[in-house]
C-alpha cells in the first residue's frame, strides 16, 4: 500500500493504482485525453503529464505507478507549460470548427483549453487536410481532421468489442483513424466509440446536429431494452423548448457508470431505442363507442371500466375478468396491480409473461434474451402464470372483462384468442394493435415520465428517475391503477415513492446509486 | 445628497387661469403663423436665411439613421449564394427573448457540414439587442438593413423565415431615400 503526497496532499491506495487514479481519489482531476479506466493504457496524448520529485523528466500520470514516498506535483510552472504545449501541438492540425461540430460543449480540447490555452497561434504552416465527416458504420460519422490521435476508439475495437474494425494509418502528421480494409463499425456496441472520443471526432449519426449539448438537460435512468438494467442517462431537451425540435424531448441516451452492471458500456439497440417515449404515443383515454375508438376524458373511460368490471364481477365473481400485467412495469406498478386484483379483488385470472415474445439477442457482454426489463421484478413479486391461459379463457367468453398492461396480444395465435375476448381494457404507452382492438384504451406514461425501480435479471433493484411530464393526457400507470381502484371502492397509493416505502422500508431516494444489493435474502441497502 | 426643490408659488394672476389659458393659444397661434409665413416665403424663393420648424414628411421622407443602429436583421450568403449561416446556434443560444429558431441539416458538401433547414425570427418577440450579431462566428446576420418597418396583422406574420431573411442578404447601400431632405 503505497503512501505518497500528490500536491501536498497524502493518500495511500492499492499497489499498482497509477498516479492519475490516486489524484482522481483524492479529488484532483489531471486533464488527460487518452486515458479511460476502461481500456488498456496507451500513453499517447501526453496530456497527463505531471512533475514527480526525483524524476528528471515529466512523466504521464496514466502510465507511471504509484510507490512510496513520491511527491507529484500536478499544478508546478513546468506541468502547467508542458500542458500548453501539448494543446498547441494537438490543435496544430485542428481544424477549429466547433461551430458546426457536434461535440462542442461538451469537448475536452475546448474545456484544457480554456484552462491551459495558448491563445495566441502560432501556427503559420498549412493544416493538414484529412477526410471530412463520412460515416464508418450505422451509427457513428468520424472526422479525420478533428481527431488527435488518442485511439481510445481503436482500443474499445480490440479490448472490449472485440471486433478490431480502426486501426491508426500512416505516420506522423498525416496519421489518421481509419476502418480496415472491408470492414465497417457495426458491432453491436458501435456507439461506445462516441463517448470515449474526447473531441469531436467521432459523432452520433442519430444525435448529429438535431441539438447542441448545452440545450439538454439529464436525468439518471434505467434502460428499458433489456432485462440487463444498463444504467443510463436520458439526455432531454431542457432549456429549448421541446417544439424547436420537432416535439422531440429525449435527445439522445448515454450510459452511466455502474461497475456492477454496464461498467461505461451500453448496447447500441438501448443507446437508440428512446424513439418509443415521443412517438406513436397514446395522449388521451379512448373509448370505443360504436365502431370506432374516440377520445374521451379520464373519467368517463375510468368509470366505464370499473362498472364493466363490477359488472363482471358480480355475475361470475373473481373468474369473471383478468388481468395481464407486463414486465414492462415498474415494481411500484406490479405491487399496486397485485394489492388490487389479487389482495383485493382475489382475481384467479393474473398473468404477466407472454409466451409469444419474441427473444432478442443476445451475447456475453451486456445484452439478455429477454426484452424487458422487470422481468425478473414480476417473478419475485409473485406473478406467474402466461398470458396464453388468460387469454384462452377470454376467448372462451370465461372472462368477460380482460385488463392489458403493455403487451401486444394481437398477432398470430394471441391475435385470434384476443379477437374473441368480449371487452378487453389496454393501459399502454404506444399505439399496437393490441390497443387498437381494445374497448377502452388508458394511456401510461413512459419510464422517462415516472419515478420507479426495476429489477434486473440479477435481482438487482435499480431506481429510475422522472425527466418528463407524461405527455399529452397520459398519466403515471399506478395512478392510473389507484384511480380505477378508488372507482372499484378500494384506496391505494398513487405515488411510487409511498409504493416503494410500504415496500422495501426505505425511501426512494435512500436507494443506492448503483442499485440494491444482488443478495436476496440481504435487505435494500442504501 | 437630496436636492431641495422649492415649489414655484403661483401669483393670483396664474391662479386666475383664463389668462395664463389666452397667453398659450397665442404662443402656439404665433408659431404656427410665424412657420406658414416662412415656409410660403420659402416657396417663392424668399428668405432663404430664415428656417421654419420642419416636420419629416414620413413615410415620403425619412429620417437619416446612424449606421450603428439595429434594425431589422438580414442572413448574409456565401459566394455560391448559399447562406453563410452553419447553424452553430451561438445566436439561439445567446438571444435573451428566445425569438430564434434553427433547425440544423446535414449539408452534402462535408466542408460545410452544417446549414440552416429553417430559421426562423420571431420579430414580435426580438428586443432588437444584438446579441446575435455579436455571437455569430461568420458573419451570418447582421442588423444593417435600415429597414425599421415591418408589421403584421398577425403573429404568425411577425415571424421571419430562412427566405425572408435572406432576401435582403446584399449589403445595404445608403438609400437616396433615407437621406433627409431639407425643405
């Protein structure tokens, strides 16, 4: 356990940490562009270098280990000109186009610079000319000329995606990331490469110029592509109004460090799937009259639904309507469905899982099979049973009223039991077929419009937090369940927070960061 | 330290009112007598050294404006004719009434890169600051079109798109019109 003083300040850590981790635990932040904790150390920026007494030369934080008894200095005249000079070399051949460049705001040679900036060029040579914003790959757009070089891109390629697509060309200053011949940067894990380049090299083709960085605001989040959990943030338009984007509100989505989960990693299908919260929504309750489904307000659509249910239940008692709930929900959700229709109602008909789903893929990494999120939330909350027998029981006439959360019942075989059902509620989020068919259609908000936990597939409680309102007419799904249980005469609690207290005995915000423990049998830790 | 202001006493004669009400009908009655006989003067070619109060006969004649002032904006274009603007959004960000509105597009020369698909001001809501002036890295907008005239029955009318704003992209010469003519 090496001891040693970093800027007056002493701090001891484990054999093997490197300077620029032992200043990082103790709060001082060496600027660096080539170093990410997550890949292999390339010492090729020179950005990180720092004086340690006894060396005569600076040496790169990144690289050097740390051992007893040195003394570094990170803020000495020699570090703070050594950090000027290789910001002029880095930005010799820059071609200083922040204003149409995507990363600017949020790019690592405009924050040094404004910190250890020449000002003043002296740069009276030609630049050198490279190649100009072309796409590499589905996702990404790479330009030659605003790259310096740090290859962390071509490191996330070999170390952690393991599909080696870049590689550093040429020598010198007309060195250049670039594809292999043939190949082009479509893994899985594509978009990773966009927020480990330090500059505005390498940017998002969905992202590209629909916003500028400093117009979003962020929330933290769970992703909902997988039952993996990857932490995200939802980056949303904040400070510009939603309008000036098309209605547009989630922007983009980043991962958000969990060394348990997703470490700094998340899949591209979780990065790009945030369409679902500003398209194809359902805004207001529908009810169908005669043929057609028509707008209707919250209270005569909640109030038809509870007298169908009533109905239902007084002729054929707890078989007469059932439920599918969706592992899409929250925990909050599925504990506020199971305290009405099975502690209350003492529904016999609940059900969660849909046989049908089709699995999504998966491999070693991060991405699961299972396409939802909470899957593993509706098994430890009790739920068993598939929709098939539910739904084969609706369309016997078994059940005459049947309650939606989410799932799309209407293809194939669901498609022709669903049919038949006599009067089917849907609470969704999206337009499907599912809702299209329905006799009332409740509209739910999104996880972005709401607070909750999901657990992951380890058993994992992760929190995700509300960014937006519900859009249009739509409203929190266990609001929605504790409205329709006050029309049915019982009482529950809307709030997730109040939910998650009576739940686990702590509050929301007392869940950890990074997640509960995976240990079932150990309480939530906070 | 406050000023004491000592407060003008007025004689019974001013109090009385009529009078005071007289002495300013023929004060303006003067002026106004005294000006028609100068400017008919003028019209023959009479008392030259003598000026009559002039009045701009707006909207006919208009008042010289100092080259500084911010008037209505203009998009300035590129040799080729296309918009210099790269919609950095430097000027939305920076406008304190929120009357810009860009939307970016992927310009197919990659030496562009970025260009305006709309841009729109809202001149019913622009404070006329110049904010946006001073933040444009390329010398997109300028406020030098002299044009101080636009109104609108509607709000809708009020806003400025990318062509509008283009139209009047020539740098302004200093209009004959604009120069003031002395009766």
């Amino acid at each position: 356990m090496p001891t040693l003083t970093i800027d007056g300040q002493e701090v001891t850590v484990d054999a093997g940490t490197t300077v620029i981790q032992a200043a990082e635990q103790i709060g001082i932040n060496i600027p660096r562009y080539c170093y990410h904790p997550g890949l292999s150390l390339a010492g090729r920026c020179r950005m990180c270098l720092v004086e340690i007494e006894t060396f005569p030369n600076l040496q790169i934080a990144c690289y050097t280990r740390a051992q007893d008894e040195m003394v570094v200095s990170t803020t000495s005249e020699r570090v703070l000109s050594a950090r000027q000079s290789m910001l002029e070399f880095l930005l010799s051949n820059h071609p200083l186009d922040c204003p149409v460049c995507d990363q600017s705001g949020e790019c690592d040679l405009q924050n040094f610079y404004m910190d250890h900036g020449q000002y003043q060029s002296r740069f009276l040579e030609n630049k050198v000319k490279k190649k100009k914003a072309f796409p590499i790959g589905p996702h990404v757009i790479l330009d030659q000329e605003r790259c310096i070089l740090c290859t962390r891109c071509v490191r996330f390629t070999e170390e952690v995606s393991k599909s080696n697509e870049l590689g550093v060309f040429n020598r010198g200053s007309r060195s250049v990331i670039d594809l292999y011949p043939t190949k082009s940067l479509d893994n899985p894990y594509s978009g990773n490469v966009i927020d480990i380049c330090p500059v505005g090299a390498l940017t998002e083709r969905e992202f590209r110029f629909k916003c500028r960085v400093w117009y979003l605001a962020s929330q933290e989040s769970i992703c909902t592509g997988c039952s993996r959990g990857c932490n995200i943030s939802l980056d949303y338009n904040g400070s510009r109004r939603a309008y000036k984007a098309g209605g547009r509100r989630v922007m983009r989505i980043k991962p958000r460090y969990n060394p348990d989960i997703n470490k700094w990693w998340i899949c591209d299908e979780g990065r790009f799937g945030y369409g679902f919260i500003d398209t194809d929504r359902i805004e207001t309750p529908m009810q169908r009259t005669t043929s057609d489904l028509e707008p209707s307000d919250w209270d005569p659509a909640l109030a038809r639904v509870a007298e169908t249910v009533k109905a239902a239940y007084s002729e054929k008692g707890a078989n007469g309507v059932g439920v599918i709930v969706s592992p899409q929900l929250s925990n909050e959700e599925l504990l506020a469905c199971r305290e009405l229709f099975v502690e209350k109602m003492k529904l016999t008909n609940v059900a969660a899982l849909n046989p049908w789903e089709e699995p999504g893929e998966a491999d070693d990494f991060l991405r699961n099979a299972d396409r939802n999120p909470n899957t593993k939330g509706v098994e430890d909350l009790g739920y068993s049973g598939d929709a098939k027998a539910v739904l084969e029981k609706a369309a016997e006439g078994e059940i005459e009223v049947l309650i939606i959360f989410r799932h799309n019942l209407a293809d194939g075989e669901a498609g022709k039991l669903l049919e038949k059902a006599k009067f089917v509620v849907y609470v969704g989020t999206n337009w499907n077929a599912t809702a299209e068919r329905a006799h009332v259609v409740l509209p739910g908000a999104t996880h972005a419009e709401k607070d909750g936990t999901f657990t992951n597939f380890e058993g994992r409680v992760q929190r995700f937090k509300q960014a937006l309102l519900p859009i249009g007419d739509s409203r929190n799904d266990s609001q929605i369940i504790s409205e329709m249980a006050a029309k049915l005469g019982y009482s529950l609690p809307a709030s997730a927070d109040e939910i998650f207290e009576a739940w686990k005995g702590i509050s929301l915000d007392e869940l950890s960061g990074s997640g509960s423990s995976v240990d079932p049998d150990t309480a939530v830790q906070a | 330290m406050a000023i004491k202001v000592e407060e003008k006493q007025l004689t019974l004669l001013e109090r009385l009112y009529v009078l005071e009400v007289v002495r300013g009908i023929a004060l303006t009655t003067g002026h106004f007598f005294r000006n028609m006989a100068v400017h008919i003067a003028r019209l023959f070619g009479l008392a030259k050294d003598k000026k009559g109060s002039t009045t701009f006969q707006y909207p006919e004649e208009r008042r010289p404006l100092a080259p500084r002032l911010r008037t209505l904006h203009r998009l300035t274009r590129r040799e080729d004719g296309a918009p210099r603007c790269v919609a950095c959004m430097m000027c939305e960000t920076v406008c304190p009434a929120h009357c810009i509105s860009i939307v970016a597009g992927e310009h197919p020369n990659p030496l562009i890169e970025k260009y305006p698909t709309r841009f729109d001001i809202d001149l019913g809501l622009c404070v006329f600051c110049g904010y946006c002036v001073e933040a444009c890295p390329e010398d997109a907008i300028r406020m030098d079109t002299g044009v101080l005239e636009f109104t609108s029955f509607s709000r809708e009318g009020m806003v400025y798109d990318l062509n509008k704003l283009l139209a009047r992209s020539e740098t302004p010469k200093p209009n004959e019109e604009s120069k003031v003519k002395t009766a």
